[in-house]
C-alpha cells in the first residue's frame, strides 16, 4: 500500500517526490558502533550519515518532501533498513555526530523484530521521521509503491539531460564507497530502472547526493517559471 505523507499544516496527503536509498553493503545494522570512530567501527555507516544530510537538509531548515532509507547490510541483524521521513523529523542537526547518534539510537530498538517466524517485520517509528524494519532493499521497493527508480552510475548519460527526471514520483538509488550491490542493480534493473550520472568525475556518494539534490531544485524552480 503507497504510503501518505502527512503535510505540515492540514491533514491532507500528497506525494513525496524525492525518495533516496543508501545502500551500505557493510554498514552496522546495530547500535554496537563507537561515535569517536565511527568510519573504523561501523562498517562506514559515516558515509550513509552524510547522504542523510546532504538529501534532508538545507541551510536553514528541513526538505518536508524527502524519505531516506538507510539500507544497512552488515552486522548480526543484517539486513535492516532506517528509514527518515522529512515530513515528521524534528530537531535535525547537520553536524556528522548528531546523526550518527540519532541513528544509533534508532538501532538500539528491537521493536522490528517480526512476531513470527516468515512474516515480516513491521515499519516501527523509534523517534518522530525515523522508523525501522528488519529486511533489505525489497523493503524500500514496497514503501515506495510506484516511484520511478533511478541508478546513479558513474557511466550513465548526464543527469541534467535526463528527462522526467523531476516531474515524477522517484527513487534514486546511490552506493556507498562500495557501490551498488549486484542484486540491488538486478532488481532495479527488472522494474526498469533508469541511469543517470552526475558528471565527469567521479565524487563522495553525499556529493552524488547533493547533486542530484540540486538538479532537481532547478527543475522545479524552472517549471515555477
């Protein structure tokens, strides 16, 4: 079932635009890493962390019409998936740390665990915006419902020709210094996926992140126009 998104003033519903999924093949699906070293000690769930801020966060405040999901497939509760809803977030803060802790406090939970063996486990909001589910990118395909996915791939034609690229529902789909897992690129590919690049050389993923962000920020101040 698609999602709703509860706008900020009113109860009406609307859909959001710009989902971002992180995929981090090693990233620590539990509490059990060490904010002074957390690139050493968290399966570089760092990474992750600063594609949070660069999707969520402005100068001066929070992107209401932006979910990300933080897939995390290292560690003993592998995989897992966190997911932030701009819509519901409070307090956000931009510095490294402080999303370091609040993810790691959404860890902590063990309110995913599914009640049965083979059912799944349910969407649990640990904190207003973040919630948590045992299971890995299959669980961001069905919370998305029926966005358009796009790949970011370093071999792609350039995202500032693609076209419909911010005029439609989308996910975008962005590796960690990993990249893309093989499976996850199978699957999209089956939903018939569509690849873009964010130019020439290649950057950090919360660069790739920011980027694109920024591409579709001009389009919908284009289409304004």
């Amino acid at each position: 079932m698609a999602r709703c998104v509860a706008a900020i003033r009113g109860l009406c519903c609307r859909p959001v635009v710009r989902n971002f999924a992180i995929i981090g093949q090693k990233a620590i699906s539990t509490e059990d890493f060490i904010l002074d070293d957390l690139p050493g000690t968290s399966g570089r769930l760092d990474v992750l962390v600063r594609c949070l801020r660069a999707a969520m966060l402005s100068s001066h405040g929070i992107r209401r019409g932006v979910v990300v999901y933080l897939v995390l497939l290292g560690g003993p509760l592998a995989p897992r998936v966190v997911r932030i809803d701009g819509a519901g977030v409070q307090f956000l803060r931009p510095d490294e740390r402080s999303l370091a802790v609040r993810v790691k406090k959404v860890l902590a939970s063990r309110a995913d665990e599914p009640a049965a063996e083979g059912e799944p486990s349910p969407w649990v909001t640990v904190r207003p915006g973040f919630a948590v589910t045992r299971g890995g990118f299959e669980r961001v395909i069905a919370d998305v419902d029926d966005a358009t996915p796009w790949i970011l791939d370093e071999d792609a034609s350039d995202i500032r020709e693609a076209p419909g690229l911010g005029s439609a529902h989308g996910l975008f789909v962005v590796g960690d210094h990993l990249g893309i897992p093989e499976d996850v690129r199978a699957r999209l590919d089956a939903l018939g996926a569509r690849r873009v690049s964010v130019g020439p050389v290649s950057v950090h993923a919360d660069d790739v992140v920011a980027l694109v962000t920024n591409e579709l920020d001009r389009r919908v101040a284009a289409a304004r126009r």
